[in-house]
C-alpha cells in the first residue's frame, strides 16, 4: 500500500476511485458520523458517491486523502484540503473519521496534523480555514488543540436536528499550529 505520508497509528494516500465502498457508504447514511456535517441531509448512494470521490480526483484545487490505519490498512475516513488560494496562500480543510471505533483515539487530531503540515510545508500554504457547527464539540476540541482559532460566527445559520445552530469559521497561521 502507497503511503503518502506516515504518522503514528494512521497514514494518509491519495483517494481513489476502488474506495467507494458499502462501507464509505454507510458513514455517509449513518446520523452519529454525519450530525456535524452537510453530507447528511440527504442519503447519499453508491453512484452519487463514485462521482464525487471521481469529481474530487480530477479536481487541481482540491486534495483529498484516504485515512488508512496503519496496522491494517483498513480505510477509516478522509480529510481533503480545498478551496485553495495561490494568491493569498490559503486552503480550506475537511476532516471524516467514519469508523465510529477509531474515534477518541487521537486519530482526528492525527490526520489533521498530517494534512496541515502538508498543506504548510508542501504547498506553501501560509493559513488554513475551516467551518464547524457550533454542536460539534469533538470537532472543535480537534482544532483547538492544533491552535485554530474562531475568526467568526454566522449565528443560528444552520438547521439541526430541530434548532438552528451556529457555524463557526476557524482559522489557523503556520506559526500557530500546536502538533
Ligand atoms: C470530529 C472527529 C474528527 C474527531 O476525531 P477523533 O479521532 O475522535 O478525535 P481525537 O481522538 O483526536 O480527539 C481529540 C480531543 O477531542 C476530544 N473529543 C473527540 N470527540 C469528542 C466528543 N464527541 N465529545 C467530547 N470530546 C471529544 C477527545 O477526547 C480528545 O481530547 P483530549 O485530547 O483532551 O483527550 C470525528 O469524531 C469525526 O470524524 N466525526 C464525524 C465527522 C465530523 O464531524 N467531522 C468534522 C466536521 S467539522
């Protein structure tokens, strides 16, 4: 298996078109994985998602990772970096454990710290951006640790499990991040 780059207990490799799989599939149909995301609006098949990861792969302004586990390979979510400026030097980054049993191992932190450093040193990127609803407490703890920072609020912005929640917009400098 390629590895692109190494970390403790997961590596991270280009997505390819043989990962959509059942498996993909049900973290995209399953509420615990998807409350925090826009994803799960809508149920998501198998041929609306072979032609997003295929929209994704040919896209120049979007890299999109698998998150492998080290010890067997097995495919455990993604994290893509996107939306990149080249003139300003900045990137948005979206993070999807979808094994359930992975989370709270220190994985997210993990891929998150893999990705940005790739993003910094790599591709010369000088901030990264993300978005996160305000409900999501394992995702913000996530970036707070790695030195993000909120920059902004649109207030009651999103429909929610049957309330209207805040998004977040946090941001994160070279300098800042904590890993
Ligand atoms: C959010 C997500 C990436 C977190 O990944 P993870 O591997 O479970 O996170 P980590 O194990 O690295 O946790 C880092 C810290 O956050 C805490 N944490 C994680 N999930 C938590 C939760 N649901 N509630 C409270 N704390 C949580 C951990 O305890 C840990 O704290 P510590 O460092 O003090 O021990 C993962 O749950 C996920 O992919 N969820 C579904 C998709 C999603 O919401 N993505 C983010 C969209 S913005």
């Amino acid at each position: 298996m390629i590895r692109f780059i190494e970390g403790k207990q997961i590596y991270i490799r280009a997505i390819e078109l043989t990962d959509v799989s059942e498996n993909y599939l049900r973290w995209l149909n399953e509420p615990d994985v998807t409350t925090g995301l826009l994803s799960g609006t809508f149920p998501s098949t198998i041929t609306e998602l072979q032609s997003y990861v295929e929209q994704k792969i040919n896209d120049r302004n979007t890299v999109m990772f698998a998150i492998c586990d080290k010890s067997t390979n097995r495919h455990i979510g993604n994290i893509k970096l996107d939306n990149f400026d080249w003139i300003s030097h900045t990137c948005e980054l979206g993070v999807l454990i979808g094994e359930k049993d992975f989370w709270g191992k220190g994985i997210g932190t993990e891929a998150c710290t893999l990705a940005i450093q790739y993003a910094f040193n790599i591709l010369n990127i000088r901030k990264v951006l993300l978005a996160v609803y305000a409900t999501n407490i394992g995702a913000i703890k996530v970036y707070e640790k790695l030195g993000f920072v909120n920059e902004g609020t649109l207030r009651k912005h999103i429909w929610s499990n049957g309330n209207y929640i805040d998004k977040h917009f946090m941001g994160l400098f070279k300098e800042e991040l904590k890993q």
